[in-house]
C-alpha cells in the first residue's frame, strides 16, 4: 500500500532548513529531522482536504473511483489560497494523490478505523445479540449480513451495529451458522456474550431443530433466545387477516394491478402525469404494495385515494382509445367505479395506517421491548376506536373523490358492508397481533416491568417471582447476589415513586443507569447484567433490511463490478461512519504506523517481507521476465494462441539456459561497484552492532555510502 509518497526535492530541504532557527543547539541530522517534520506536518495538513473529499464520496455512496479526480481538480479551482495547486505541483513526479489506487487505499483505511471503533465498543460491552438475514445482489450473488446489538458501556445506551456483508454459496442453515460463527471469531468477538438472536421467519433461520437458532442454542448454550422480527411478525398479522375477508384481498389486490398496468409503460405512466399537471393536482407516483414490504399497503391505498380522479381520466382515455390495453383498463375502471371497492379502500386507509405507525416503532435502531408494548397497546385501542368512528366518516365520503362518471347502481348497504367485512377485518388483525406476538420471549422479557417505578410497590415480594424468573433463564451469568441486589433496588424505586418528582426516571432510563459506567453499576453488578440483557434484545431485523438497501444503493447497473470486499468497506461508511472527519480519526486515517502494523505485523508475517540476511533481497528476475514477455507480445490483449507461442518461446528460451548452466556456465559476475558499497554497508552494520557507532552515526553513513552523486 503507498499511502503516502511525498515528494523530497533538494530546493524544498533548502527551504525548510532556512526556516529553522540556526542558533538552536543540534547536530545537523536532528536540524534535517526537524525541517522533514515540519514539511510532514504541512503535507499531512493538505492531504487531509483531499481525505475530506474522498470521505464525502464514501458517505453519499457516489462512484469513488471515477468523481475522485474531478472532485480534486473542482477543490483546487476553488482554492483561492492556491495551497492544494502548490501541493499538487510538488507532489507531480512522484505522487500520485488523483489516482484510483489512492482513493481506494483511503477507502480501506477509512473502514479499518471505523470497524477498529465498532469491534473495540462490542468486545467491551458483556452481553451481544446477533441479527443476520441474506438477500441477492445485483449480479445475482448470494450475500449475508451480519448486525450485532450492544449496549455502550459509556453511555448505557443500546446500539444496532452493522459488522459484515459476506458471499455465500448455499443457503442452508449449516452454512449461515458457519459463516457467522467464523466471521464473528475472526473479529475476535466472544460468543459466549451471545444471549439473544433476531432473525426473519424463513425457517432456515428460524427452525426449532435445525435453523441457524437452534444451531446457537445447540452450540453455546440453551438460553440463547429466538425473537423473531417484530416488523414481520405484524406483516403476516396483516396478510392473514386479509385472507379470511376475501373482498379485502381483492380490493389490495386491484392496488397491484393498477400499479403494473400504470408504471409498466411510460405512455401510460406520461399521460396519468400529464392528466395530474392539466388538473392541477400534486404530482404523485401510485406505490408497489407487497406481500414483504412493511408499509407498503398503507402507502399503496393513500396514494390510490388521493389521485382518484386523475387516475380514473386515465383509465377512460385508454378505454375510449379501444387499444390493445383498453379491455385491461376497462376491467380497472369497473373495479374503481363499484361503490364497494371504493368504501373499502378509504375503510383500510386510517387501519392501515395505525398499523404502519406501529411499524415504523418496531423498526427504531435502539428501540426495545417496553416501547414495543406501549406501542402495541395504543394501536390495538386505536383499532378499536375505529370500529366506531369508522361507521360516521366512511358514509360521509366525498362524492367527487369516490366516483366521477354513474356509479354502479346495485342497491349496497354500506353499513352491512362496513359490520360484515371491516369490522370482521379489524377482529381479525387485532386477535392475530395478539396471538402472533405472545411469545416465550416477550413473556420472559416482561419480567423487567418490575423496573418501572410507576408500577414499584413496598411489598416484600413485589418483583422476586421476576427476578427468579430471569435467575432461572441464565443460570450461569447470576447467583443468590441477584435478588438481593433486587431488595435493595426495589426500596430505591419505591421511594422514588413516594417523592412524585416531575423528573422521575422511566424503565427505560433506569436501565441505562444500571448498564453506563458509574456509581450504580458497581453498586448492583448483577443487576446491571439483568437489564443489559433487556436492552440487548432485537425487537426488528430493521437494521439488516436497511443494509441491504445501502447495498443496492452502491451496487448498481453502471457500478457492478466491486468486489465484496470493497462493496462491504463502503457500506460501513456510508452506515456507520459519522457525518464528518474530525481531526482525531483523519489523523488514524492518514498516519502510515497504522496500516503498517494492521498489516504488515499482523496480517502479513515478518517473515513474508523482512529481507534482512537474505542473499536474494529483490524480486528483480521476476520484473525482468515480465519486461521482456511484455516486449516481445507487443500486444495488449493477445489471442490465445499467440499467447500459447509465447509460452512455448519462453520455455525453450529457459530450457536452453538450464543446459548452458550444466555444461558449467557461471551465474554474471558483480560490478566493483557494487562490490565495494556492500563492503562499506556490512562495516558499518558491524561496527553498529559492536558498540563502536550510535544509531545516528550508523543512518548517516548508510546515507554517505547509497546516496547517488551528482554528475
């Protein structure tokens, strides 16, 4: 990696060196190491303004290898200061800042901080969960990612963390568990903090005996729960309930049609815009409403809901037109214009619309388990509420918006519709959320509502059938010193509850208390582990899902040729990294020291580059092999059998020099010069290591004895 290549000039050593203070005491190397510092120190300077542009292609996912340059030659037009044309300027010969390979090695480095950060907070908090789902890239590629949930220990905070994006072959559970497993290991994260795994319904994940779950518990320990994804979890309420009102389904599934038969041709797509701009109405895009997108059926319906009418030109110019789609259109129009497809469509919209407002809760990075319940509870009286005021508001349409030309003129009642079908709808979602969401892991997750003060009481044995609850769940991370730990607590909760402050602490802050660095966590040590456990459990894959948008965001048709590491490096910085570089981590970006020791003393072994004591140091035979191929190809892009010809030239060429060396020809004798220079380096690394010179002396004459002479 050449990260940095700054120039040397004689003229910039001049200048530098009449900068400094002749009267400061020194021998002439420390005043040369003086002036190299201060020119270091205004390189590094310059250079961290092109960091900056290359970070803000990182973090807005733009092509970096081909804006990188343009990007440098926008900054230094606009430098009026003329700082970056004179860095650009010294650096010309033998600095290359504007290539690719600059702005990758960045990249790289860029990561490495960012993941050194992440895996540094993960190893020190004491409890982890691990979320995981795999999805198929642009190329068709088969690609797991991997989150862990943590709580920090600075703050008590719990934080959703994006740590890997791995290809996969198979799909199959071993695989995924090993995969994981492995990458986590490599990170040297400890599995054992392993308390909780959050995964989709797929039973490759989720399987009671064999899924990558089950694979957890079967590994590291029984406690290990499973919760599945909560977001999910309400998307299959909601389509079950679809499928047992059967003029529901159809009317979410005319959502679909008219979404295909609109967006699939740009006339169509052209005139419902036109029709829009002509009546003045806001420009809006009909919504894809899918059976795996959260939100999307809410979305769909509004959208459907308010251009109506410019939906319903539409479709009478396609019919009236007698095209090849006007039997389609005219299927859609039929449908829009039956009364009870419409009264249905505006009775889901403020329904689905609660349920997309519990969703969007579920799907908060650092949300958990007492949020999710509050939410719960306020959408299902929401529900509730509907069923009655639903009745006044759906009777009372606005005629314009519902139809425009007759209306079918079937007799409906739309009370009957309204108790047969929505109502009906609403029991169903209702008793499905309920159903769906009682599980043994939300159930033993509740035992931590004994931290909520409101609900704390002064009785003896107020919260210990919970606490021996959670004792029992993970036997080996507690003992006696839990509950009466929880003794003591519950006295403190309680006479916050007597004080009746305004500025009394949630559940939620509570357990942050318990879990930050302070006070009250080495006062309650067990306690503190309790709640961290509570904070660490996923409520949502929401996280995952928002990886695979980012991947599909950087992978794109003009951008599908980046290789998964580099894919996965520009998804961390684009999730995980801040909004701008402070000084502090452009300053472990740039500093050489770090890559060379991530890399070459711990990647790399010293023995694969330290050349010392060897008689073959250079890689010299095999540049020159590749001078003379590349000479004698004399092509770019040769084809197969000129290239086979070469490599049959090249292979008597060799074996004719095999036999020239058995028939005794000697190997091509060194120069004097080169003779007499090695003489005076092995002098000098002998008398360094008798004692005779210092360090200093020994860099000195090393720079006398290679130093190329001016002729």
């Amino acid at each position: 990696m050449k990260l940095f290549r700054f120039s040397w000039k004689p003229e910039n050593t001049v200048r530098q060196l009449e900068k400094c203070t002749w009267q400061t005491e020194g021998s002439v190397a420390q005043q040369l190491f003086n002036a190299s510092e201060l020119e270091r120190q205004e390189n590094r300077q310059k250079f961290s303004d092109l960091l900056d542009g290359a970070y803000f292609l990182f973090k807005h996912e733009l092509p970096h290898t081909t804006l990188y340059e343009p990007l440098l030659e926008v900054l230094t037009k606009i430098d009026h200061s003329k700082k970056l044309s004179t860095f650009f300027d010294k650096c010309k010969k033998n600095g290359s800042y504007d290539s690719t390979a600059t702005v990758t090695e960045l990249l790289e480095a860029t990561s490495e901080v960012i993941d050194k950060q992440i895996l540094t907070k993960i190893r020190e908090s004491r409890i982890i969960s691990i979320m995981a789902d795999e999805g198929t890239d642009i190329n068709h590629h088969q690609n797991l990612s991997i989150c862990i949930r943590y709580c920090n220990q600075d703050t008590g905070e719990p934080t959703e963390s994006f740590i890997s994006l791995l290809k996969i072959k198979n799909k199959d559970a071993q695989t995924i568990f090993d995969t994981i497993v492995k990458e986590l290991k490599s990170k040297n994260i400890d599995m054992t903090k392993v308390r909780f795994t959050g995964f989709d319904g797929a039973s490759v994940f989720s399987g009671q005996f064999n899924g990558v779950s089950a694979k957890f518990r079967q590994m590291y320990s029984n406690s290990i729960l499973f919760i599945h994804c909560r977001a999910h979890v309400l998307q299959l309420c909601l389509l079950s309930a679809c499928e047992d009102i059967i003029e529901v389904q159809e009317s979410l599934l005319t959502l679909k049609s008219l979404f295909y038969f609109i967006n699939r041709s740009s006339i169509r797509l052209t005139r419902f815009n036109d029709i829009q701009m002509l009546l003045k109405h806001p420009q809006l895009k009909l919504i894809q409403p899918g059976d795996t997108r959260w939100l999307s059926y809410f979305r769909s319906v509004n959208a459907v809901i308010r251009c109506y009418e410019p939906l319903m030109i539409t479709l009478e110019h396609i019919v009236h037109e007698r095209g090849e789609e006007s039997p389609s259109a005219s299927g859609l129009l039929s449908i829009l214009k039956d009364q009870s497809t419409t009264f249905i469509l505006h009775s889901l919209e403020p329904i689905l619309e609660a349920l997309s407002i519990l969703s969007k809760s579920i799907q908060t990075k650092n949300g958990d388990f007492n949020q999710l319940e509050k939410s719960m509870l306020g959408t299902l009286l929401r529900l509730e509420e509907l069923k009655e005021t639903l009745t006044l508001s759906s009777t009372n349409l606005n005629r314009d918006r519902i139809t425009r030309a007759t209306s079918r003129t079937n007799e409906i009642s739309l009370e009957e519709i309204f108790n047969d079908k929505i109502v009906k709808f609403i029991d169903e979602v209702i008793s499905n959320i309920k159903a769906r969401f009682e599980s043994n892991a939300l159930k033993f997750l509740n035992c931590f509502r004994i931290f909520d003060v409101s609900e704390a009481t002064n009785e003896q044995e107020y919260g210990i059938q919970e606490i021996n609850t959670i004792r029992q769940q993970y036997p080996d991370d507690f003992n006696d010193d839990l509950v009466a730990e929880w003794k003591v607590f519950r006295k403190y909760l309680f006479v916050q509850k007597q004080q009746q402050k305004s500025a009394i602490l949630t559940q939620r802050q509570q357990c942050i208390n318990l879990v930050k660095n302070g006070m009250t966590r080495d006062m309650y040590p067990q306690l503190s582990l309790a709640v961290e456990i509570f904070l660490c459990a996923p409520i949502s894959t929401a996280t995952v899902e928002r990886d695979f948008s980012t991947m599909n965001r950087i992978l794109t048709d003009l951008r599908n040729r980046l290789t998964t590491e580099h894919l996965e490096q520009l998804m961390r910085v684009s999730i995980e990294g801040p909004s701008d570089l402070d000084d502090d981590l452009k300053d472990l970006i740039i500093n050489c020291w770090k890559y060379f020791q991530g890399q070459w003393f711990v990647k790399v072994p010293m023995s694969q580059w330290c050349v010392h004591g060897f008689s073959m140091r250079t890689n010299n035979n095999a540049e020159a092999f590749h001078s003379r191929f590349n000479r004698r190809v004399q092509l770019t892009h040769p084809n197969m059998w000129s290239f086979i010809k070469f490599l049959q030239g090249d292979e008597n060429r060799f074996h004719h020099l095999r036999i020239q060396f058995y028939a005794g020809l000697g190997a091509r004798s060194k120069q004097a010069k080169t003779i007499a220079i090695q003489r005076h380096i092995d002098n000098l690394g002998q008398r360094y290591y008798d004692g005779v010179i210092s360090a200093m002396e020994y860099l000195d004459g090393l720079s006398y004895t290679v130093a190329k002479r001016k002729k």
